[in-house]
C-alpha cells in the first residue's frame, strides 16, 4: 500500500523568508501524480502545486517550488518570500493515475510578522 | 477548474440521527470521492461515488452507515446514519476532471457536530 509521511507536524517562519516543507512517500509504481494542498482555517483544500513522477523537472508555480527526488522518494515543497497569508495546515499526498488520494498527516505552517 | 458546492456548510445533530449532505458540482466529472476529516487529523476516503451504481468503501466505512448516492456525472450525496459523537468531523467531497487535465478539486466542506 502507498504511505505518505510528513515527518514536520509544525514549521515556523519568518515573513519575506524561505521554508521548506518535507514528505516522504512509499510505491512501487513507477507512473504517479505528487500534490501539496494548503488547507487555511477556511478548510477549503486548495491545491498549491502538481508533480508528474514522468518529469524530471520540478514544478514551479510562483513562489512555490518542488525539490522531486525519485529515487529517494521525496518531494518537499520550498516556499520563498513567505507572507502572512501562507500560513495553513499543508498536505503532501500521492496519486496513481485514475485513482484515490492518499495523504500525509500535515504540516501546520506558521508565518511571522 | 471545477466549482463545487456543498451543502450544509455545517450541522449539529443529536445522537443517533442521520444527515444527508449534497455535493453539486458544475461541469461533469470522471470521479467523485467524499473525504472525512476528524479534528485536527488529515483526510481519509471514506468512498468513490460510481454513476448509477453503488458507491467503493474504503477498508473501515460501510455502506450501512455511509450511504452514498450518484445518480449524474454532477451530483452525489452522502448519508451519515445513526450518528454518534465520533462522527464529528468536517466532510469533503472531491472530484477528478477531465476537463480540467485530471485535477483533482474539493468542496468546501461539511462541518459536522454530533452532541
């Protein structure tokens, strides 16, 4: 069965600086989707990036970057020039094609002024 | 993207009563999933809601207590039956476009309270 792992239940960073939010994950599929969603205190899962394990190249989506290690089966997610508005419970999940999300536990990122 | 909607936004119910929670969605989907999120846990599939036929359950959730309905590609609804304090939790529906290059989008929530 697939396993996700965040191993930070909680992050702490300062405005305008960079974080790093790390996830592990356990397949033996070689085709498989990586997501990070931020969950505010709204709820309202909100999906912040996407990584095809085909693609050797990480996604970038702004101020937001993946750092997709394969072989390792990592895929933590940087955030630069954090602001205030960034603070969230994150989720690392992992998706074989056509199939269900599976979830870490989260990370509860905290940003401060 | 797909814009989904749930209704209700939240609920406090008594003890061994049932709630039905709509998921509505705006364009047609490939799938539909309904999530259950305990406070301060992560998500867990509860069920993939299939068109016109019974919906998978998950290891651990049971048809008889989780009825869940599909009858379009926009629509689904889940039961939560006979309801006890540990079925409060936040309830989320979820779906996989096509349209949308399989991207996987979520509703708001059900915020549920079992007293």
């Amino acid at each position: 069965a697939q396993t996700v792992t965040q191993s930070q239940p909680e992050m702490s960073v300062q405005e305008a600086e960079t974080v790093t939010l790390s996830c592990t994950y356990d397949t033996s599929e070689s085709d498989y989707y990586l997501f990070w969603y931020k969950q505010p205190p709204s709820r309202q899962m909100i999906l912040v990036i996407r990584q095809e394990a085909y693609k050797q190249q990480n996604a970038t989506e702004n101020r937001f970057s993946v750092n997709f290690q394969k072989a390792a089966k990592s895929f933590s997610l940087k955030i630069s020039d954090s602001q205030l508005g960034d603070a969230a419970m994150y989720f690392c999940a992992y998706r074989r094609n056509g199939n269900k999300l599976v979830f870490g536990a989260g990370t509860i990122l905290r940003v401060k002024s | 993207s797909a814009v989904i909607s749930q209704k209700p936004s939240r609920d406090i119910c008594q003890r061994g009563t049932s709630l039905t929670i709509q998921c509505q969605v705006d364009s047609q989907v490939t799938m539909m999933f309904w999530y259950r999120q305990q406070p301060g846990q992560s998500l867990t599939l509860i069920a993939t809601a299939n068109q016109g036929s019974e919906a998978t359950y998950e290891s651990g959730f049971v048809i008889d207590k989780f009825p869940i309905s599909r009858p379009n590609l926009t629509f689904s609804t889940l039961t939560v039956s006979n309801m006890s304090p540990e079925d409060s939790s936040i309830y989320l529906c979820s779906v996989v476009s096509w349209m949308a290059d399989n991207e996987q989008f979520f509703g708001p929530g059900t915020r549920l309270t079992v007293l």
